[in-house]
C-alpha cells in the first residue's frame, strides 16, 4: 500500500493541470463554471483543442489515437479536465460509439468514422430509449426491416441527448421480433440524422433548457454497411457502451468544484451580522459533504488501482450511484446558500443577482437526472444486489 | 496510490485468521469467553504474542517486529471480523504506542517486551466522568513525592482496567497533562472491574495517593502525544468496525437468500435487497477512507485530521450496517444467541470509545475554510 502518486503519475498529473488550465479557453472554461449552457462551436472547439493534444480519447486503441495509459492515468485525466472546467469530450462520440465501432465495426466503418469522431468532425447522438423502454432498454419496438441493401427503420427514440447538435445517431433497432428472448432480436445501425424520414422534436426540461428530444423515424433507409458487427448482436455492443458510460460518471472533479464554490459564495453572504460561511450548520454540511466525497475519491482509486488485470472492481458499481448522489447533494447545497437569491433564476439584464445564485436552482433541477439515466440509482441497487452480494 | 497489500501482509492476515477462527469462529466460543473474566481468552492472547501479533509495530530493540501501521491494520480487522474480544488496540495500540513514544529504555524493555510477550497486559487510564475525547486529563492529579509522583482521582471507564498488569495513566499537574505508569498492584489502588454491553470489560479505577512513574524521561505536555496517539486508534478501531461490517453484511445478504417468507426467499423483496445494496455502499466508501487514512499514519501525514475524516464515515457506515442488519433479520436479530446483534453493539461500542462521528464531523466542520478542496493525494 502507498499514499501517494509515483512520481511519474504526479508529474503526468502537473503536466495535465498546466495543459487544460492553459490551452483550453478560458471562456470555455468560465462557462463550464458558471453553469452556462455550451453552444455547440464551444464543445467543438474544446474537444479540438485536446484531439489535437492527444488528450481527447486516452482510452481509445493506440492505433485510433489511444495513449495507452494505466487506469489511473485515465482517472487523473478525467478529473484534472474537471477540476479545471474543460468540457469533457462528447460522451456519445469517445466514451460509447467511438470504442463500439472501434471493437466490433467493419475496417470500413473504423477508418471512416473514428478519425472524425475523436475530432468531434462527426456529432454522435444515442438513440436507445423509447417511451416504453427505459430501465427495461431490451422491450424497445423500433424496427428495422431488410429490403434490399437497405435497412428499413420505424419507430420512435426519446431522451436524444443533444440530438438538435447531432449529425448522427447509433440506434437501437429490432431486427428479429421472432427471437425468443428478446435481447437476442436486437441490431446496432448508424445513420445520418439529416436522412429522410427522421423528425426531432425537442423537449423542455425543468430547468428550461432544451437538451433532450424525442425522434421518429418513418420509413428512413440505412444502407447494409451502416449496421455495426453482426445482425441480432446488438445488445452484446449496448451492454459493452453503457459499461464505458458509467466510467468517469462518478464526476468528483467537478463536485468538487461546487462544493469549493459554495464555500467561496458562503463568505460573500452575511446572516445576523457574520458571514453565512461561519454558520456552525452550513459548516457541518460540508465538511459531511466533503468526507463522502473523499470516500467516494478514494474508492475511484481503489477501483482504478486494481482493475489493471482488466477485471473491474467490484465496488465500481459504487461510483455511479454515490458519484451521481453526492453531484446532486453539491447543487441542492449551492440552492441553499444562494438562499433567497435562488428564486430569483431568470433575473432581467442589469439585475444584482449573481450569475451562480441564478442558475442554482435551474442546474439542482436539471441534477436530478443524474441519478436517472446511464443505469437509475435503482438499477445500480440491482447490480450490486445481485452481481455482489448474490440476492 | 496503491491500495494492495503484498504477500508478506496477505500472509500475516491468513495466520491471524486461522487462529481467531479456530477461536471464535462459531459464535457461542466467543459468547462463553465473554461471560467469563477476564473477557477474553488468555489462551488466545497467548496465541496472538507467539504470532508476533503483540508486538507488530514496535521496534525490534523493545522486542518488537518493526512493522507498521499497514500490519496493524490487517490484524485489527480479523479481530473485528469474528469480534475477537482481546483488546490489541486497546493494548497494542493505544497503551503501548504511547509507551513506544515516550517510553524511556528501560520502560519499553519492560512494557512492550513483555506486551510482545504475551506476558503483560497494558491499558490507557484516561477517560474521566463528564469530560469526552479529549487528549487531557482534568481531574486525576499528579503530585511530586521525592523522585517519584502520587497520582490521586478516578478514571472511569478504563478499558479492561481490571485485568491490566500495567496502567498508562494521564494526570494534570502543573497545568499540564503528563502520562505516568503504575502497575495493577500498585498501593492506593481500587479497580472495580463491569462487563460492557458489547461483552468487553471497562473499570472505574480509582487512585489514593497511588504512586506511579512518569512515562519517559522530561516532564513536558503530553496532550498532544495523547491526541496523536487516539488518532492512530481511531483509524485502527476503524479497521476493527470495517471487519465487523463486512461479517454482519456478509451474515444478513446469507440470512436473506435463506429465509423464506410468503412461500419465498427474503431476497425476492427489492425492498430488501436494495437496502442490502445500500449496506454494500457504505461499507466500501469507509473501506476505501480508513484504508487512506492508515496510509496517512504510515507516512506520518496530518494523522490527527485523516483519523477525524475516517471516524466520521466509520461512525456513519457503522451505525447503518449495525441497524440494518438487525432489521433485515427481523426478530431473530436482536436475540443474544444470534450473532449479528453482537455485531451491532460491538460496532456502537467502537463508534464511542475515541470520538463518534458528530464529534468528528464538528471538528472538521472547524476547518473547512483552511481548504477549497479536500485532496487525499497532497
Ligand atoms: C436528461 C436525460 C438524458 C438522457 N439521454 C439519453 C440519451 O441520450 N439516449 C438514450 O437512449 N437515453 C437517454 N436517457 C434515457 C435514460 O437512460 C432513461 O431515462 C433511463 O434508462 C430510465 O428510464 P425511464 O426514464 O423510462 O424510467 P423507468 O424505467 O420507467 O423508471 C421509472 C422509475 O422506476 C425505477 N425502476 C424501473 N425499473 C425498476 C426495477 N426493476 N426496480 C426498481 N426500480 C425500477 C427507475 O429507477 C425510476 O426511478 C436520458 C434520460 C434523461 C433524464
């Protein structure tokens, strides 16, 4: 057992720190911080900005633009981008399809969608849920049916994250509604969200902003050679995506950074004469708050230290359901310090209320997702319930 | 960062094991252990020094084995896993390591060598009625007579304070708090010695003009010798609690996948698993913090905050896992013949011996302004 980072993981840390609190804009970053919603040309540009470095898909085969690194080198990586406010590289394009086509797709699909896909040259959207398959993602209905050299697709997607910024989408499609089970009867097809007989409709969130949709398809042709792997596998592939998508879901870097930034606001604000920082109450909260989030750090490097064999840590499961509690707990706490700031979210140009106060309320709303999508809170509990302790 | 333990530590977990299974793996040896003085096994205890267990970490000079926290760790959570009542914290530990910090020559020959031995039984005297946690001592006093000290007051409770050959006693004098030695047969000296709740042993020790040795050889301030040393406890109750935790989670997810209710297992119920998953939850993360915080004390890092952060989510983890595991056993959980009841007191035992976790948290709470972010790798 060791405390510290080897020197080289340290110095690899540095290095990182240096680079995204220097190359990366920094109006790129202060939106981050401030909570502001990123226009596309910004996660275009940061995402550049690190492909061009490297640093945008570590984790990817070296022959792709992978770095080959430990999985704690990944882990600094991740959180350093964090810890700074860089944008992470879109999740759908280097966490989920980039690695599926780059394991399972044709040579074909990898030299044509790879080099762009790391480069955000290609904005990828995930259309797996559908109004009646959400938790229970294996009962979707979108269909797609074999004419020719195409694939004939029908349906409806929901919960299209970005998908108004999306130039294409990897879909979940039933291809063989005959198949016994019904994870079996499932393929995996690309396609262009510009082809005919796709329709987007956004849909507002609590929080006002417009960041999912939902998705029809009517009659939309794909060719043959846009379906990824083998026909009826999909769900060996999706199962393989959404494993990578709870890495680095646990997001410590940046709740650490609300909860520095809830301190920070603590002391401008003044209750009874003394500042709100000092309040024994506020005090004890988070001081609480950052010990489970130091357990919760700690873990994150637990499980990164001993899954170099390959094989995951058990306790990952832990990341996912406590990262996505403790991020939500950082907002609700922002609300509480902004106090009777916080109603005030939607302030006129020229009001007093500062930037943070305003959006406290919105981004503790739009929180609540966290804890709902990439596997519920609830499917976690069943991971662990079953897979760990056997019930 | 590095959370394996290499050969040598698996090694020693595998020997301890052995020997605490074989002594307590059935729950009713330890019940019948516990009903009789002195609370633990003398035999086991035996056992443990000839395993080189008594003196882990102390230096081979005093008879020791030279290792480190990392060791101690290994051993404090077998115990806990089967709730072991030989007090190696309590002795090892906290008596001793004050002993190792202070001790002159000539004290650690005769203290730790016979610790390590298996041969004497050291305790901390310290605690006083209506004071909690605190490196001082207020109301037993120390007294210059001649060359030597009387000590005069009461400690109470003093952990297995009946039994111990050697007592490691704080007392004020001059304004300070110094650390004294007195044997148990010491003149002046009333031991009446109680079962705890969770089967150990405490006493109310009172001394007379009882005489004692100071520990070490200058006559300064020992408080914060004594905080740094219930630091190092702390993070080895810790270990104990994570033991414990892990055989009373353990203990429930088996009793659900076993018994049957509405003509099923328990574990059909979601509301139960679920709350299993949540017991799985807290345990890793206090894992993964008093795994930290040994390292810290390794390193001989800020010991006294890192112990404070463990015992926080220690305390939390614990209290949870206590609770629940006698929940999800319904009735049958809080019966003494059972054992995972004794798992919970044992654990609300270690919760409040050096710091609970509000204790800790209020501590911490002091300083959150010193930090933007808290950084385990600084
Ligand atoms: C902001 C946001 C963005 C998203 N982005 C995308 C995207 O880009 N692409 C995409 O394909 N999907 C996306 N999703 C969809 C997301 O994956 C689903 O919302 C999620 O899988 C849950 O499904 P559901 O909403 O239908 O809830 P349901 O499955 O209907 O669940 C409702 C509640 O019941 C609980 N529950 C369900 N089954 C069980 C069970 N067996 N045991 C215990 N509790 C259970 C759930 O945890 C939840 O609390 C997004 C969702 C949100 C909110």
């Amino acid at each position: 057992m060791r405390l510290h980072l080897s020197p080289e993981d340290a110095a690899f840390r540095d290095q990182l720190r240096t680079f995204f609190t220097t190359s990366v804009p920094q109006s790129i970053r202060d939106a981050v911080a401030a909570h502001r919603e990123l226009t596309r040309e910004q996660f275009v540009e940061a995402q550049q900005v690190l492909n061009a470095a490297g640093l945008a898909v570590p984790h990817w085969p070296v022959e792709w633009g992978g770095r080959d690194w430990t999985p704690l080198q990944r882990h600094i990586w991740r959180e350093e981008m964090q810890l700074a406010g860089v944008p992470e590289p879109l999740a759908f394009n280097t966490s989920m399809i980039g690695p599926v086509i780059a394991t399972f797709g044709s040579q074909e699909q990898k030299e044509r969608f790879l080099p762009a896909t790391a480069n955000l040259d290609i904005w990828w959207c995930q259309g797996f849920s559908e109004p009646d398959a959400g938790s229970d993602l294996a009962s979707l209905r979108t269909t797609a049916v074999r004419d020719g050299d195409d694939w004939v697709v029908n349906g409806q997607k929901t919960w299209t994250t970005l998908g108004q910024h999306a130039d294409w989408i990897f879909c979940l499609v039933r291809t063989d509604p005959t198949a016994e089970k019904k994870q079996r009867g499932i393929s995996l097809l690309l396609f262009p969200m510009d082809t005919p007989g796709v329709t987007l409709r956004p849909i507002e969130l609590l929080d006002g902003g417009f960041e999912v949709n939902e998705v029809f398809f009517s009659d939309v042709r794909v060719p043959h050679e846009l379906l990824v792997g083998e026909e009826n596998r999909g769900w060996d592939y999706a199962k393989f995506l959404l494993g990578n998508e709870r890495v680095g879901i646990a997001r410590i870097g940046s709740t650490k950074r609300m909860l520095a930034e809830a301190k920070e606001h603590a002391r401008q604000i003044t209750v009874a004469g003394a500042p709100l920082a000092e309040d024994p109450y506020l005090r004890a909260r988070i001081a609480e708050l950052e010990n489970e989030l130091l357990a919760l750090e700690l873990t994150a490097l637990r499980v990164v230290a001993n899954s170099a064999d390959g094989k995951p840590h058990p306790a990952s499961s832990v990341l996912k359901l406590r990262g996505s509690e403790l991020q939500q707990a950082a907002t609700e706490l922002l609300v509480d310090v902004a106090g009777p700031l916080s109603v005030a979210s939607f302030a006129a140009d020229g009001s007093d209320v500062p930037e943070w106060a305003q959006v406290a309320t919105p981004s503790y709303l739009n929180y609540r997702k966290v804890s709902i999508y990439g596997g519920s809170n609830e499917v976690q509990r069943t991971i662990i319930a079953g897979s760990i302790l056997g019930l | 960062m590095e959370f394996s333990y290499d050969d040598e530590q698996n090694g020693l977990r595998e020997a301890v094991r052995g020997l605490l299974e074989r002594a307590y793996g059935d729950s009713e040896q330890r019940r019948s252990v516990v009903a009789t003085e002195p609370g633990f096994d003398e035999k086991t205890w035996s056992r443990l020094a000839e395993m080189g267990v008594l003196g882990l970490p102390f230096a081979e000079a005093d008879g020791g084995m030279g290792a480190g926290p990392v060791e101690v760790s290994v051993v404090a959570e077998e115990i806990g896993r089967v709730l072991a009542p030989e007090p190696f914290v309590e002795a090892v530990v906290l008596a001793g390591g004050l002993v190792a910090d202070l001790g002159t020559d000539a004290q650690r020959t005769e203290v730790l060598g016979g610790l390590a031995e298996g041969v004497l039984v050291p305790t901390f005297a310290h605690a006083e009625i209506g004071t909690r946690w605190e490196p001082v001592a207020r109301s037993v006093t120390a007294t210059r007579d001649g060359d030597g000290w009387t000590l005069t007051g009461v400690k109470e409770p003093v952990p297995n304070g009946a039994r111990a050959d050697v007592l490691v006693v704080s007392a004020v004098t001059e304004g300070a708090t110094r650390l004294f030695l007195v044997p148990g047969d010491a003149a002046g000296l009333t031991r009446t010695g109680h079962r705890n709740h969770d089967g150990t042993r405490s006493a109310r020790v009172e001394f007379a003009d009882t005489p004692a040795q100071l520990l070490g050889e200058d006559t300064g301030d020992r408080t914060a010798t004594i905080e740094k040393a219930q630091a190092r406890a702390r993070v080895a109750y810790g270990h104990e609690a994570l033991g414990a935790m892990e055989t009373a989670l353990t203990t429930t997810a088996e009793y659900l996948k076993a018994r049957k209710q509405f003509g099923v297992p328990l574990s059909r119920f979601q509301a139960l698993t679920f709350r299993a998953a949540d017991m799985y939850v807290a345990l890793e993360l206090a894992r993964s913090t008093v795994m930290w915080a040994t390292l810290v004390v390794d390193a001989d890092g800020d010991v006294v905050a890192a112990a404070d952060r463990a015992r926080l989510q220690v305390s939390r983890a614990g209290r949870h896992i206590g609770k629940e595991a006698i929940q999800l056993h319904g009735g049958i959980g809080v019966t003494a013949e059972y054992s995972v009841g004794h798992y919970t007191s044992r654990l609300t035992a270690l919760d409040h011996l050096l710091g609970d976790g509000d204790w800790a948290l209020s501590r911490l709470a002091a300083s959150v302004d010193a930090h933007p972010t808290v950084d385990p790798l600084a």
